[in-house]
C-alpha cells in the first residue's frame, strides 16, 4: 500500500518559515508543496535554488517579486487549495488575518508561539501535550523559551514530580539579523511577570500556580539563556539528573570546561559540525551548573538557540494532527533522524506528553 | 570639646579607591590623609587636582609616576603611620600582600569584595551586620552584588521573616574602562554555584542553607541585573512592600514606565541629576517586576551599580571599626547626607543589621 | 548702562535640549526663558529641579504632564512670545512643522543638524562661518559630525590651507538612551556617500569638489570616531601640527597611551573630572594617530562626542545672529569659559570662520 | 601516470588551521596527513570525525589529549617526516620556535600573516605575487585585511594603474569565540600607522610610499570593514570598475538593499547557502558604496571576513611552491572549485600576480 504524503505548505518564509520549510521537505513522509511570502530581497534566493515553489501571499507585492527575479506559482489561495496544513510562520499579529482563509478551505492551521493562545484556543509542545493533539484542526506551537522550558520540566516531572518552578530568563535583544532592533549596552527588564510562565501553563495545566518567570533582554543575539530553579517531588541525586538528561531526546547535556565555555563558544562547535545554519534545536544545558539541594531544589543554566528550536515540535505537531504516528517517541525519532539531531540511545520509554496528556485527554474525553 | 576626625588612608586608586577616597573626603567626621598607587596615567590628575596627598605604594614605581608629572609624598609604609585605618582597594589578591605591613603597624583595615572572607575572617555589610563590627580591627566589605543582596534580604528578613532566597544574576563583562574584556555578543554561565549565595552568608548567617544563586556574565558594561525570589515568613501584599523599600534608605524602588525602562535609560536620569560619575548607589528595583504571589513568593529585578554600590558601606564599616557611631541608623543617616544620597523619610527605626547582628552578638560573647 | 540679557527659549528638551537649556542658562549674558515639550516622564524633573519654566508644546499633551506631575506655565506659543531667539532641539522633521510659528512671531531661529539645509538656507558652524551670521534670522548649527570636522579642517586650512579631505566616520548606533536601537554585532555601512561631506559644504563652500566621506554604524553608543587624511597645500611637520592644535579652542590633543587607549576610557576620565553627564564638547585628537607624510597627506583619528558636541556652536550662533559679539574669538572664548571648557592659551588670534567667512561676506554684499 | 598529490601538514587546529585542514582535504591534488596541536577540547572532536589523522605538538599535552579521548598518532616530529609542506597556523610567535625544525626537516614551510615578515623574508597572496613564489622553500600568506586588500588593489592596478591608496579599517575586537576579548561598547584607536599598509607592501612592492592606513578596533565580532580611498591613473567610470570586480574571482560586489544591509545580514546570507561555518572568502563590496569622483579617486565599503579569507591564498602558496600548477589563474580556478566558491566568467585573462610579478622575477633573476 501506498501511504501518501502530507501536504505542507509554509506561510512566511522568514527566521523560523524557512526552517521549517528545509525541516518538512527533509521528511520522508511529508512533501512541501510551497511557500509564500511578499518579500523579494535574497531570502527567495535560496527557495528558488531548494527548488521550493514560491507563492505570492499579497498580489501588490507579486511585482517587486518578480522584478527581483523570483518565478512566482500562484497566490496564497492557490497554494492553500492544494495542502493538507499550513504552518503559518508570519509576523506576530498576521496569522490572525490569514485565520478566515485557512478556516474556509479546511486546511489544518499551525502558528507561532507569537501568536495568542486564544487564536487557536490549544497550544502544542511535543514533551507536554503531544496525545492530546491527534487529529486536531489547529493549534499554536509555543515559543522557543517555552518549548525550551516545556521540555525540561516535563522530563523531570515525569520522572521526580515538580511542585514548584521558577525561571529568570537573559533574552538576546533580536535574531541576527534583526540589526534594527537593540539595546546596546544596557539591559531591559520585562516589567511585569514575564509570559513564559503562563505560557507553560497553557501546553502543561498540571503546573497552574506553581510557576514563575521574570526576565530582562540584552545586547546579545546568539541565544536565551535560562536560569532554572525547580522544586522536586523526589529526591534524585545530580548524578541521577545527569544521566535522565543524557538519556532524552533534544536535550544535550555536556561540560562547559571542554571548551563551550559561552554561547559563542558553543555556537562554533556546532558551525564547526557542520550543522546547516550552524543550528541547534536543543536545550543545552551546562552541566556544571546542574546542582541539586538538601530541599529537593534543582538548579541549571541552559542555552536556547531561538532560531532553531521550536522546529522539530513544528515538524511533531503535523504528525500529531494528520495522525501519522500516535506513538510520541516514534515521531520524535522520527523528527529527530531526518533533522539529522538523532541521539543515540535516547528514544527508549515514552515522554511525559504522550503519558499525561493522553490520560488527561481520556478522562476529558 | 573638639573631637578628633577619623584618619583614612586609601590604598589602590581604581574603580573603587577613587570613589572611597571621594567619599571619605566628603565626611566632616574624617579626614582623607592620602592615597596610595603605583599607577602613572590620567587617574592620578584628578587625585592631584582634589589635593589628594599621592603616595607610592611600590618605590619602584616612584620614577614613572613622577616622571608623568605627579608629586610623591612618601611611600606606603609612611601613609600607614599617620593613619587609624587603611582601605584597601587594590586589585584581588595584592591585600593580602600588603597585610603584614597593616598589622605591624597596627592600622585598623577594610579591604574588599574580591578578597576572600579568611583574609580577615570577617565580613561587613551594613544591613547585615553593623552591630557585630563596633571596635573590631580589620574586616572585608562584601562585593557589590553581595552589598545589594544584603540590603534587599536584610530589609525584607526583618518586616517579614526569610525562609529561603534564589537569585539569578546578570553580570556586566567588566568595568566600563576594562576594554580588554569580553565577552561580546555571547553569555557565559558561572560554571557551578555563583559566589553571592555562599557570600551572603558571610554577613547574614541567618541565612545559612536558605540560599542559592545562580550566575551569567554578558555583553554590557552599565551594570549588574539580579532576578530575585524571596519566599517569605509571613504575607504582606505588593503595596506593603512597595511601601517598605520606599522608607528604606539606599533602595530606590520607581516606575520604569517613567522613562527608566532599562539600564541605560537608568544611567541617563543620573547623568542628568549631576550625580559625580553617574553614580548611583542606591538599589534600584524596578517596581513593575516587583509581586507576590499565593505561596509567599517575593518577585523582583533590581539594578546594581557595581562601581558605586558598596562605597556608603565602606564608609560606614570605618565609623563602625573607630566606634564613631553605635546606632547603624544614624551612620547610615550621616553617610548618605554627604554623599548626596539622602532619601526623606527613610533613617527612622532601625536596621536588621543593627539589631539582629547586635543579639547574635550579645548571644555570642 | 544695563545690558539686557538675550532672552532664549529651548523648544525639545532631549538629548542636545537638554544640553542648550543648561548651556544657556550658563551664559552670564543670557537668559533660558523656558523649555518646550510634550514628554512626561522623568527627564522633566530635570527641568523642574533646574527651575527652568516649562511649556506644553502640543496641547494634547498637556493632561499626561500634568498627571506626571510637572507645573507647565504655558503653551509654545506662549513661550515664543517672551523670546528673541528659539533653538528648536526637537526631533528631525517636527522643527518643520514648528516653522510657520516661529516665523509670524519674528522670533529668530536655530534649528539642529538633523534638519535639511534649506529648511533655514543657512547652516553655521562657528570655525566656519561665523562672520556670516552676523545679524541673520534663522540658520542650522551643523550636525555633530560635521561640527567636529568643521573644527579639524577650519583650524588646518587656515594655517596650512586644504586641497582634499578623506573622512571615513565609524558611527555610534543611537545615543546610549536610545535602547530600541541596533545594530547589535554588525556593521552597517551607509549605502552611498555619508552626508558629511556635502555637509561641510554648506559652512566651507571652498570645500566644494575637496570633500568625500564614507561611513559606517555599528555597536557601540559613546562617540562617533573619524580616521581623517586630509591633503595640505603647505608642509608642515608633525610636530607644528600638533602645536597648532594644542592652541585651538574645543581641540583636545593628547596621547593615548596615559591610560585614554579607547573612548570608554576617554569617558572615564571625563566621569572622574567631574563633568557635567560626563560631556566632552571638544574634539579629542589621539595624538600617535596623528602623522604627515611625504605627500603632504596629514592623517588623524579623533573622537566626536555625539551629545555635547554642537552645544558650543548653538550658544556662539545665538550671540552671532544677535550681534551680541562681531569677534568670534571672544565670542568662542566667552562661551567655553561658561561652559568650563576653557583652555589656557587658546584664544589668541582668530579663527577661520572670522576671517575668512568675512571676507567672503564682504565680497558678496 | 599516476600524479602523487601534494602531501600536506598543518600545525595548529584553531581559527585558520581548522579550515586550512578541510581545504586541504578538499582539493585533488592534495592530501592531509595531519593536523598537529597541544589542545584537548572540544575542537578535536571535529578532526577526528573527519579522520583527520592527530598528532601532538608538545609531548607534554599528550596525557591530557589521550584522556579527553582523542587518538594521537605521532607527535610534530613524526607528521613533518611524512609531508612536502608544513602550514603552521599556530598563534604568533609560535611559527618561529618551530622554525628551526622545518628547516631541519628540509619541508617546504607557510607560516600566517601573524608572523612578522623577515621571519619567511618573503611574504605572498595570490593576486599581489603569485609569479614570484614557483618554487620557494617558504613563505607566509599575509593577514586577512592585507589578502583582502592586495585582491581589491591589484585587480584595480591590473586594470587603471595606482597611485594612492588610503584605507581606513573598522576591526572586529576578536573572533567569535575569543569571548575573553573586548572592548564591549567603545571603540579603540590602532595608535599610530596601522601594520595594514607597510604589509601590503610586501606583496606588492610597487605601491611602496603610495600607502597608508588607519584602523579602529570595535564591538563586534562577524568581520572586519575597509573604508577605502583609491586614486587611479586612469579614469574608468563606476558601471567599468562594478563590471571589472563582477568578473574578478573571490570578489562579490552586490547591491545592499537587496537585503544585505550590513554584516549580520550577509552572515545570514551565507548561513541560508549552507556554507560551511557560513564562511564567505570573498571579498563582498558593498555596491552601492563604490564611487568614482572626477579627481580619479575611487571609494568603497567592504566586509573581510577575517575567519575564512585567507584561506584559499593558503592553498594558492601550496600549489605555487610545490609547482604545481605556474598559470595564476588556472590555481585560482582549481582553488575555487574545490572551495565551492567558484564563480562563473570568473577566471579568464590572468591576475596582477601572475603578470607583473612574473616579469620582476624575470629581471631580478
């Protein structure tokens, strides 16, 4: 028999659209069929030589488009006619306008973490809710702190009980290429609870009122950079939590004294690995900074690389919503394998979100 | 009946010497007999023009500093025979140096934050510890961050009970003149526990077991940010709290909203005051970021200017060490008034490290 | 005889308003009648503080500045009323708007360098064109780039005379307040010639065809840098070069190496002079960057400190276009000596913008 | 017949050796028998996926590389028996303790443009002299900034003839991963004539007294930037000079606003090409910053990215003190291909290097 490809098509061909664009057509059981967008600067380059067709999302812009020489397929229309998702990967604020479109011709809708969770009324982070989104029609994949965030605690949560959580985040002030944008030289707190923690909330409900966020931004671009206090059920060892670590998917866990001693230091190891845009869609985490207290607190610095993160989950929550693998871990490996970020020995067992969630889900049910 | 004022002496004219130097000169009740370097550039010009009697700390030096036009007036071992205290403020590790000599000539000493708390086996910190330090002969004054984190913990202990604290810390990369240090665009974690917590206890032993930081060093020179949680002993509101920091002395707590939304914009309002250096002192908290939640939790984001923050304590360990001034209030009180940071309202009552420490003090004799 | 006192009002109480405001109030031959704007947050305390009377300058505004607290005694209109002369500070294009105004009320008038030349058809730099401005009724000081580079090629032509100048300028990404502002770790060049050199044109128009300048913006917020070759008609040595400089007014020539290696270390000293927000309105030559070659070429780096710059020039065009003073020697001289910027021995002969200028004046009339 | 392939060390695994090493590894006529270092890091973990053969400099580092568990097959002694030529890349200073076991080896020895030139008493880059190194026992490939400016000056000295050069360089404070470097937020002047013009001297001999240069170093650390000022002999329009770099090899010129307005823009670029280490050895003009006035002078702007530019000159000294190939232009195109920097029209005619040069060997022969 054969199985048919799921048709993708990638709205918003920016930091995270064409990532996810290279991460779907990677899939052996998905098929990008376009991607669409108004801009006409070198981005499109790079479609066009992927050989992914291009759609024009605003007809003003098809001009400036193929002035600049990019060979435009057809409307936002035509490509969603033509598709089984979209993942919308547009500025915070566009999604909401495409809404009634993807509504009307029944294609299923992915977003952004930008994106309210009101928009879709469901959030999505493969470690906290993947059972509760098999055959969903819509739902947002959070953002790269909370997917970061998201699977962190429910790895220990599933595995010691956490009761309490606190995590002061260091945000980069924009993408690299966002040289717009500041501070230079200074830093910014968020003025307010900061929304991480409500967004965790909105992918793990366990953890209502047992969480907090504070955060400022700085003049960096390479990386957030967590600190992360949580109060446990059990009481593990380090070394306990070291090896749990070791053995989970999209979390690396090494020392720092090899050599990864920053960001930047770690941005080179994975530039010198070759790793196409020198990501990496894994939590980092240093392991010298992992201690744990006589009162059952865990405590650890890691590093999230904003860019790349979220996109495995992108990749998770088609197959969660088309019902191509109803088995977590099958589709992490799977994710995981083609984005070339497999990790020996670590798919064995299931995932807190395939566990709690598909009970919550049945008792719901 | 003429009272006889302090005599100072202030070795090591850096980020921090210069501004003891300034401060003590500033203080009716002390005198600031000279102060002491090996260094020949720019700095010594602004010793020179305040009057600043310049002695060599290191006769090998001699020649340099005279040669780049600076008046010597004697050697090190000369400044700290006409003085009762020395403040060292030399770089990390030469106090210890220089500690034989200090003995020997029976100078009472304060040294700083980069040195280790065995030096003197003692540490000061005036919210933490006044009472324990009246008469005492030699001491450290805690590091910026630590001198921060005293005030804010002291303060909040003392209204409303402390059961355990975790702050994270942002650290600037170095001094603003300290141009050889990065990192630039990268953040560093502190590989393993941050020194604060552990510091902390130094001043605040109370709080043995009860504490923890974590620590990352970034791209920015302004100063250092601390995300902070408090878990409290009893339950007052955000307004009660608000309120306690705002007749608190050497705590700022405002609106960032009012044009103060980061730290450069922070160090624009006292550029803009006619504060010497910009210097600022004073916690400041930014109240927005300050709540409560349901579990006695405290919230907040404070700013930390590393290069001003403990000079008030150094001049307060100085009257504490010469028995000048008993009541921790009215020294504060008196400090502040002459480094024009004097705050309505706020030198009523006592501190915790007036009265807490004077117990344990009692307890222990 | 009682003189009366030239009546001034700031309109834009930003980051060069704020600066005239207090330059003028300075002025023993001056008087800062009041300061418009439409902010409310915590730069008005300033003002306040300062009692400089502070005018609402779009009504709309006025609720919000008064709920922030600050006593406005009246509207721009009002203010014009009560003046001879306004300095419109306000952002680039709003003193366009303001024009109209300012014209009925026969209120002379001095817009910034962020404006275009033909708004005012006039543009002042006092090294330049002093002598132009005698008795006229609106003109442009000059940005702070082309204020500093008026100041290096003025001085130089004069002695030597000029046939080409080079200016490559490294930007400061926004002012230190300015957060939103990038870029963080990249250089952007602009994209053309810098405007610079025509810039200069319009107070040197003998430059005309001799002037090119490229530039580029990158991440840093303390000064603008330019790396200056400029060809002279006569060969001096080094060594007359430097004197020459070491006797002009608003000149710094000093080495680097006393400990002034970099601009950060150039503003710690002006923090340690005690400066007023650490201002430094004098170019600062680093006097090993400065050499001649056998080509006649002389070559330079100086720091352009982006703030305080012009503030000079805004108050000697105020007594220029009131014929408060027809030498611009004394004029320059009186101004830096209220300003504390004097400089021993600067003020002797005249300067290019005297002479020349008037000459050209002379002819033209 | 079998052709033996150049059989190739090189000493130093960091910035330079790493990519000198997959160069190497990269060409067909060339193969890598070792990477020598001391270092034990993370680093290694890329060679010995690579199988890039490791061997120890200094005996005394083997114990700490064999326990981070890297296989060491012979120490430096023991890889320069096994090769014809030795690319030191280790950091200045280091080449000239090695030196003399080089020479004892009797191997053919490229040192970096770190090294002083009267250590090799030749120096070389492809465009400035290829001609006059077919055969030479040693050299070094000068710097970044020099290699990048002899491609820029040599193909317009090719074409219009020279006869002034001015360049003002903007330096990155360090590499990515030297996050110990700043300065963070100022701008360091080079005090005194910047080492960039005497070295392109030693290149291109002809430009000797024609040359100078300034240089800042900065907050940044993607790239260097080249403001640059060239008086031609001839006058050539901006459409001839654009035209001219379009069809030259390892120059880019390419209009900014096509959304390559700065340097984290362009590193993007090459990050979405899938380069490796997003390396981009050309030299990228920024068109629209090329200007020609009509005193024959020639302006522009453009990137060296200091990581990556070097490089294939590296390979070029091989094949030219080997012999292996005479024609300049045809290395070049062997170079480029194997690089994947290949540029289509690019390689016809010849370089300066190979024509001037070849014919000032001729007559010093």
């Amino acid at each position: 028999m054969v199985k048919t490809k799921a048709r993708v098509g990638v709205v918003g061909y920016g930091i995270i659209g064409k990532r996810v664009a290279d991460a779907v057509a990677a899939q052996s059981d998905m098929k990008l069929i376009g991607v669409a967008d108004i801009i006409s600067d070198v981005r499109l380059r790079i479609a066009q030589e992927r050989n992914y067709p291009i759609y024009c999302s605003v007809p003003d812009f098809e001009p400036s488009m193929r002035e600049a020489g990019y060979e435009i397929v057809g409307y936002l229309e035509d490509l969603i006619k033509e598709i089984d998702v979209v993942v919308d990967c547009t500025p915070a604020g566009v999604p909401s306008k495409n809404f009634p479109l993807y509504r009307e011709a029944n294609v299923k809708l992915i977003v952004q973490g930008g994106e309210k969770h009101v928009l879709t009324n469901r959030s999505f982070s493969t470690f906290g809710n993947y059972a509760t989104h098999l055959g969903v029609d819509m739902t947002r994949v959070v953002s790269c702190n909370t997917t970061a965030l998201t699977r962190v605690i429910a790895t220990v949560a599933q595995e010691y009980g956490v009761s309490d959580v606190f995590v002061a985040l260091a945000r980069r002030a924009g993408d690299p290429t966002r040289t717009n944008r500041g501070p230079i030289n200074a830093i910014a707190p968020v003025l307010g609870v900061s929304h991480h923690g409500p967004d965790l909330e909105t992918v793990m409900p366990q953890l209502k009122d047992k969480i907090y966020s504070l955060a400022i931004a700085g003049s960096w671009t390479l990386s957030h950079v967590h600190m992360l206090k949580v109060t446990l059920d059990t009481t593990p060892s380090k070394e306990d939590v070291v090896d749990l670590f070791k053995r989970t998917p999209r979390i690396l866990i090494e020392l720092g004294k090899q050599g990864l001693y920053d960001s930047a230091q770690l941005v080179e190891y994975f530039r010198d690995l070759g790793r196409p845009r020198y990501d990496r869609p894994e939590v980092f985490i240093w392991e010298e900074t992992l201690s744990k207290d006589a009162r059952n607190n865990l405590y650890m610095i890691y590093d999230v690389h904003m860019e790349s993160i979220p996109i495995p989950e992108n990749i998770d929550a088609i197959r969660a919503m088309l019902e191509m693998e109803t088995d977590v871990m099958r589709c992490v490996e799977k994710t995981d394998k083609a984005l070339n970020i497999f990790k020996k020995g670590a798919y064995e067992g299931t995932l807190f979100g395939g566990v709690v969630a598909k009970e919550k889900v049945e008792v719901g049910a």
